[in-house]
C-alpha cells in the first residue's frame, strides 16, 4: 500500500523519461533515486 506525495512536475517528468530508460515505474524510478541519494549521504567517502 503506497500513499500520496506531491512532486514538482519537473522531478515527475524526468522520472517517467528515465523510468521508460531504466524499465522501472515512475514511482519505482523514484524511489530509486531516493535509495541512491541515501545510500550517497550515508557513505560520503563513495565516489
């Protein structure tokens, strides 16, 4: 079960461009891109 979150219409229309690339949902290609972000903020020595 999923809920409701407001998204610039910007972020929403690179992530279905990329969500088409990368063969994901928009909501999956999003949180994608959540879990890199973290995953960059968490480990700041990665390159």
């Amino acid at each position: 079960m999923g809920i409701s979150v407001k998204i610039n219409q910007d972020l929403y229309e690179s992530a279905r461009v990329a969500s088409k690339n990368e063969r994901r949902s928009i909501a999956g290609q999003i949180e994608f891109w959540v879990k890199v972000g973290r995953t960059a903020i968490d480990n700041p020595d990665l390159r």
